[in-house]
C-alpha cells in the first residue's frame, strides 16, 4: 500500500487533470477496533477491548477477536455464547490513510463502503461524512472538504444493532413477529429486533446455524477520485433475441461533475473472441445522466441451463473515454414462467425446465471469509449432482459476483431472493424507501447473469402473515385497522417497490413476490397453485411417505436432517464419547432450539434398525435423510407436467452443524448428495409401492425421445429371481411417463414382504442409467441378509464387491477426511462397484481407516 501511495505524485504529475482516469485506492486489510468510548458500560465490563487492537476489513469484530484469542471459536464445542456481548457492544474501527496532493486536485474524491454492518457513522479527521443503517446497500460520500494532504484518520463507528433499536421494540404492545428468539436472554422471547433491521437475518439465528450478531465493515472499502464523470452503473437489457439476431441495450447512467461533452465506447466480445465497437459522443450535464448504445449480435449464442446446451458468454465493455471502464459477461437466453390455472415452472429459451436441485444458504456465518473456491466447489457440487438450480434464500444477504459468474460458467439455474427471511415487515414509507434503494442497487449490479431467472420478493413472508398461528394471533392481538396497516406495507413493498426494481433494472428477468407464493392469485403454501414448501415431514414429524401424497405445483423447499461425517462432528467436538444427548451435539443442532437431534431419534426408530454405536448412529441418520429425500425427488418427477420444480432444503451449511444439508460446512458430501446425483439423472425410473402395488414411471429430461428399456425384478434374500416384467419403450422429450402399474401378486408371487425386494432400472443403448430398489416393509423390519462386503485397494483406487444384497453402503473412513466418488448405493449380490477417494491422507491410512456399513447385519 505505501509503495503505491508513494507513486501518486509522480503519476498525477504526468497527466494533465482533465485527463486523468478515475483512481482507485483499496483501503482494505490491516485495520484497528475498540469499543466506543461512549460505550461506557461495555468499557467497564471489557477494559482490555477499550484499548485498539488488530482488526482486519473486511470482516466483523467477532472475527477480530476470535483471531485476537479474546473469545474462544464459536464454531467449536459450546463456544457460542461467550462471543455474544460483541453484538451487544458499540465499535470503533480505525485507518489511517496517507493522501497525496495530486488526489486532493482531483475534481470528486470519494468514499465507497461496499457493506457496512449495519448502523455506522463515517468519520474524517474528526469530521462526520455519513450515516449508514443498511448493511445490504453500497455507501457513497463525498470526502475532499474532510481530507488534508498527508496522513488522515478515518473511524467507523457501529452501534449494535440490538441495543439500538431494543428501546423502541420493548416500548411497542404489540411488536412485529420475528423468525427466531435468542437462546441467550439479550432479547426477550416474542421481541425481538430484527424485523425493524436490514441486515442479514441469520445472523440473529436459525435452525441451522448460531447466533452471531456481527458488527463491522463487511464488504470492500475503497477511495476513489474523479474529474469530468464517471459510470454509475451499466446494465445490458435484451430487447430481442432470435436465430438470426440479438438486439441488445446498454444501458449507462453517467455521473457528472458539469456539464461537458464525453466520448462513450461501447465493445461487445463475442465467445470466439471477435468484437465489435460503437462509439457515440454525448452532452451530459451535472448530475446522473441516464445513456442508451443500441447494440446488435447476428447469429446468437444461446445461453442453456446445464443439460441443455453450452453457455456461452459475450463481453460487453464501456469506456467513458479515460475516465472510467466497466465490464460485464452477459448470456443470451429468454426466460418465461410457466403460469397457466396454478401452475408454475421455467421455460428457458421456449424450453420447460424441470428444475432440479437445492435450497442455497449463507456459506459462513462470516462473509467477508468466504472464497471463491468454496463458493466453486459448493456450484460444482451441485453440477456433479445433475442439479441445474439452486434457490439462494431470503434471510442471508446478496452473494458476491463471483458466484452468479460460477453459476453463469457451469450453467446453474438462480432463483434469487430479496433478502427477507420471514419477519414480519415495518409498514412505514422510510423503511419502504430504504429498501428500495436496495432492491436497485442489488438487481442492477447482478442483473446481467444469465443465471438468475428469477427474483422473488422473500422467503415466507407473506405465507406466514396468511397461514402461521402465530400471526394470526398478533392480527387479533393489533386489531383490523393496523393490520391492514402492516398487510398493505407489504403489498406495497413485495408487490410494487420490489416488482419495480426488476422490471426497471432487469426487464427481462421474471418477478416473483415470495416463497411460496400465488403472485396473489389465491391462498399460499398449496398444491394447487405456485410454488409450495412442505415441511409435514420433518418438522410435522409425519412419516416420510406422506412425500407421496400429492403432485405439488413446484416444490421449492422440502427436507429432512442428518449429522455430518464423524470427521466433521470430530472437528467441533472433540474425541470425546459421544451420545445424541451430548451437550456439544445438542449446541450445533438448532432445530428445536438444541433439542432436534430427539427429531433424528424419532425417525430412526421409525425406519432403521438400532445403532451399533455413535459411529453407526451418524451412518444412519445419513441413510435416513438420502432415502427421505430420494422418495420425495423421485415423485416430484414423476409428477411431471403438473410438478416442474424440486428443491430440497439445503445444499450446504454456514458452520458445521447438524442440519439438512446435504453437503457440510467443509464441503465434505453427506450420502444425500450422492444420491441426488442418481435421484436428478437426465433420465431416472421412478418406483413407488403402495398399498399393494407398484407403480413404475419413467423420467426424461432430453429434448428428444430417447429409446431405451425399462425392467422390474424381484429377489429373496438368497438371490432368487421370483419375477420379472419390462420393455422397450420411448420417451418422450421432457416428459415422465408410467409405464407399469404391478400388484404384489404379479410382481412378488406371494414371497414375504420382508424377505424380498425388487430392483427397478432404465437402461439407455444397453447401459444402465437409473436404478431403484423396491420394498414393501421399511428398512427396520427387512430381513436383509449378511452381505459378505470385501474391499480391494488399489492405490486409492478401491473395488467393494458384495456376496449378497447390501443396502445403502457407506464408505466410512471415520475421523479421517475423504471424499469417495461414490457412496450410500446399493449392490446387488456378485455386483462390485470401483471408487476413487479424494483425501489428503495417504492410501495405507485410507486402508486403515475404512468400515463398510450397510443396513444388513454385520459381515
């Protein structure tokens, strides 16, 4: 940093002023943090915290001390709570900036917090400069009138969020209904702050992840200097898109110090790399200038959802002469929902979309820590699972543009939220406004990924405010007038100030006003009509074959838990003994506030057999989640055209946690996610047995028929075939069609339902490409036979082979990290699969370690 600093003269000296380019200084990295000396309360209590220590932008001040060894990792054991007076707590941070005299000539010098957490004073060399109360908004302030050549102090104050806002929540009767009450007592149960905040939700808890109240300076800082004018923001609109043609807009708003006559250079790259440039000089006066290029590609590519196409990606570059550059990578596609009596789906380029994949949450309860490898690895997940979307939910905050560029590459689907997570919404205007500043600044900067198809206005919201008991009590408890107060600020915000935001800075992009929702067409969260979330399962506590019950329109959130690997539990736990009720497990599970690992008891006593140990206890509520969320994909597709979307909840996890996740908060896959890869295949059979008989239907997601033969077979234990039925068949372009529909009778010849089963396959030009197992009784009463597993190494190349059926096979390398290639299937006797595992552990550890588990009794 001081080098270049160093260097700014020099530069300065070089060019003439008006033709200098926009300069930019990062100011992130080393900075300082204590409490507010006008925190007297927090001083007394935290006297060495008064004093500046190292703090790092950007980042949070619990970052900062964890890094300090002022608090221990909330992350590990029972940590939690010893971190939560730092949320509670007024902060100072603190750089010092060395300014030359060539920027203070320039004509605009200022500041840009890309995220401040969240009510923050900018200060100056003493002199106040702003006041943010948006941690999702960019801040911009004019900073010459403050600055002098030389060294400068800038201090951002943070005032908590709680204590800031408690006065007004503890003086209302009735304050708004929340998501989650604290487990620490800084709030009182049923007051909470939050809805009266915009900041990420779940930083006030989930049921999934801790309470960390963060406070700090969270996204980027920056100083930047200007003359004649700069570009504000450039958006790429798609007028027209056809073979022979694209029409295109760009679309520039200029700011200006006076009025003056710039040049505007507008470059489009194709993916070959040949471009074309259209230059235009325009009068701007002082002030935002809003600017259009047309712009025209003969011969488009099209942009495809993975499994669909390539994704190709135009460079669209502006020059405002030397001043300032911008660029983006843009995606030629249309996008349409499907919205015809109820229902609801993608049509993608004029194609139906079955949307297959995941619920995406924060990546860490700290943002400022999260790379762009782990955001790749979590998107690459997703694509080696055959899903091709990924919902990002409401109550986090708005991903960095390296994701949605990720996304944009593998050709996975966004269904973008507003980042509301479930409060209920303050009916005033200002708060209104806020947000729709917001809402603008966040579509505008993202809305040229070809990824996102879809904004929705927040998650739960409105279902909640129609259909929760809570709600409805606190509609009773207000009274008619100020509930139709509350009711009609929603509207207003989901229905016209969010709507108006995507169709102005993203026409092209559908608008859809929750999750679940009817785009106010009828009731919320049914079958019948929009998008549903089905949580009768799990959380109801019903059985997992009321997935089965019904054909939903879009299934965009359903779930079921499971502990992660033993290396990941051993991470935050320790090598303890260890038991469903132990303290550290009971802390990293927070559905129930602590208590729904009894959940996890629950349905294991329901399906499975008893565990042999802890080991064997974190296999099976593996295989528990795996066939629950298998059951339920496989339906949903097969309910197609009446279902055109399933998402389970979640895809990963913001801390190492007992959760729904299917893949855990280092990344490591849970048997789930190698079962979606089968569940989501371009082509899967699907078996369902009920009452008595067994339906077959085939799935498709090609755009053209695919020949290929379908087969049911049926087995005793000892691996005698007792019946069989199949055929050739086609399938149809995008379709699921039944095929079959076998009573027990025909398919079972009177064998005991427990000790026999059927396997369901689709095979492709010969191979096999989808298979399922068929049972009539659950797994616990099934009397699966020893199925003699040996394993073969190779290097860290290993072949299982089974002597007879093994059920759910798990490669369990215990407290060692690795990830197998494959895992949690199923092998029929005399079949053997080969597996490569991904570890940084040597292959005779890898030996070492491995125990094959299956549902059987042991070998």
């Amino acid at each position: 940093m001081k080098p270049r600093l160093a260097l700014l003269p020099l530069l300065f000296a070089t060019l003439p002023a008006w033709a200098a380019p926009k300069e930019t200084i990062p100011l992130d990295g080393v900075w300082e943090v204590r409490i507010d000396p006008a925190d007297a309360e927090a001083a007394k209590a935290h006297p060495r915290e008064t004093a500046w220590f190292p703090a790092r932008v950007p980042g949070s001040v619990q970052q900062d001390l964890i890094a300090a060894r002022r608090v221990p990792d909330p992350f590990k054991g029972i940590n939690e709570a010893p971190i939560q007076w730092a949320g509670l707590t007024n902060w100072q941070f603190r750089r010092t900036i060395a300014v030359t005299p060539a920027m203070l000539a320039r004509d605009h010098v200022e500041f840009v917090f890309d995220g401040l957490d969240t009510f923050a004073t900018v200060s100056v060399n003493g002199q106040v400069l702003l006041k943010a109360d948006n941690a999702h908004r960019r801040w911009r302030v004019d900073a010459k009138a403050a600055l002098k050549p030389g060294r400068n102090e800038l201090i951002v104050t943070i005032a908590s969020p709680i204590r800031t806002l408690q006065p007004m929540v503890l003086a209302e009767a009735n304050p708004l209904p929340g998501e989650y009450d604290s487990a620490f007592g800084d709030e009182p149960k049923g007051k909470q702050t939050s809805p009266y905040i915009r900041k990420p939700k779940y930083h006030y808890s989930w049921d999934w992840g801790p309470r960390l109240v963060n406070v700090g300076v969270w996204r980027a800082v920056k100083l930047e200097g200007w003359d004649e004018a700069r570009i504000d923001a450039l958006t790429i609109e798609q007028e027209a898109l056809n073979d022979a043609e694209a029409r295109l807009v760009a679309r520039y708003r200029i700011v200006a110090g006076h009025d003056a006559t710039v040049t505007l250079d507008t470059r489009i790259t194709t993916p070959d790399g040949t471009s074309q440039a259209v230059t235009r000089t325009v009068k701007v006066a002082a002030g935002d200038n809003e600017v259009s290029v047309p712009l025209s590609v003969a011969a488009p590519q099209r942009w495809w959802p993975v499994g669909y196409g390539a994704q190709p990606l135009y460079r669209v570059a502006g020059a405002l002469g030397s001043d300032d550059r911008v660029e983006h990578r843009i995606g030629l596609r249309t996008v349409e929902l499907i919205r015809k009596d109820g229902s609801f789906g993608f049509r993608i380029n004029g194609v139906p979309i079955f949307a297959k994949g995941a619920n995406l949450i924060p990546f860490d309860n700290f943002p400022s820590r999260v790379t762009t490898a782990q955001m790749r690895d979590i998107l690459q997940s997703a694509r080696d699972a055959n899903m091709n979307m990924l919902r990002v939910w409401g109550g986090g905050y708005y991903l960095d543009d390296d994701f949605y560029a990720i996304a944009d590459e593998l050709g996975v689907m966004v269904w973008q939220d507003f980042m509301f997570g479930g409060s209920i919404t303050p009916p005033d205007a200002r708060f209104r406004d806020n947000v729709r500043i917001e809402a603008e600044e966040q579509v505008e900067r993202l809305q040229a990924h070809p990824s996102i198809v879809l904004w929705a206005g927040n998650n739960e919201v409105l279902s909640g405010w129609e259909n929760w008991s809570d709600r409805k009590a606190f509609k009773r408890r207000v009274g008619a007038d100020e509930q139709e107060r509350i009711g009609v600020g929603m509207a207003v915000l989901f229905d016209r100030v969010l709507r108006g935001a995507v169709l102005t800075r993203s026409p092209g992009t559908p608008y859809w006003p929750g999750s679940p929702s009817t785009d106010y067409e009828g009731p919320t969260d049914t079958d019948k009509d929009g998008d549903r979330h089905f949580w009768d399962v799990w959380s109801g506590s019903k059985p997992v074959e009321r997935y089965l019950d019904s054909c939903p329109r879009f299934m965009s959130e359903y779930g079921f838990q499971a502990m992660p690997d033993l290396s990941t539990i051993r991470e935050f736990a320790g090598n303890g003994p260890l038991t469903l009720d132990s303290p550290v497990l009971k802390a990293h599970q927070k559905f129930l506030a602590g208590e729904g690992n009894a959940r996890l008891q629950l349905y294991l006593d329901q399906r499975l057999r008893p565990a042999r140990d802890f080991a064997d206890l974190v296999y099976l509520t593996q295989v528990n989640q795996m066939q629950a969320i298998d059951m339920a994909a496989r339906h949903h597709r097969g309910c197609r055209p009446v279902t055109m979307g399933s998402l389970y909840w979640q895809i990963n996890d913001t801390w190492p946690a007992i959760s729904w996740a299917s893949i855990d908060y280092y990344g490591r896959w849970k048997l789930l996610h190698y079962a979606a890869r089968r569940f989501f295949a371009p082509q899967a059979v699907v078996a369902e047995h009920r009452d008595g008989s067994t339906r077959i239907a085939l799935v498709s997601d090609a755009t053209a028929p695919v020949q290929a033969r379908w087969q049911v077979r049926a087995f005793d234990m000892a691996g005698k075939p007792i019946g069989e039925r199949g055929g050739e068949v086609t399938l149809d372009p995008l379709s699921a069609k039944d095929v079959a529909n076998l009573t027990d009778a025909e398919l079972f010849a009177g064998a005991d339902p427990k000790a026999s089963y059927a396997v369901a396959e689709l095979q492709v030009d010969g191979r096999p490409v989808s298979r399922t197992i068929v049972e009539r009784a659950v797994p616990k009463d099934m009397a699966y036979p020893a199925s003699g597993l040996t394993a073969r190494w190779e290097g860290k190349r290993v072949t299982i082979t089974a002597k007879a059926l093994a059920r759910a096979v798990m490669l369990d390398f215990g407290a060692l990290p690795a990830r197998p290639s494959d895992d949690g299937f199923d092998l029929l006797p005399g079949e053997s699969v080969t597996v490569d595992v991904r570890s940084d552990a040597s292959a005779a550890a890898l030996k070492r370690a491995l125990t094959l588990r299956t549902l059987g009794p042991r070998s």
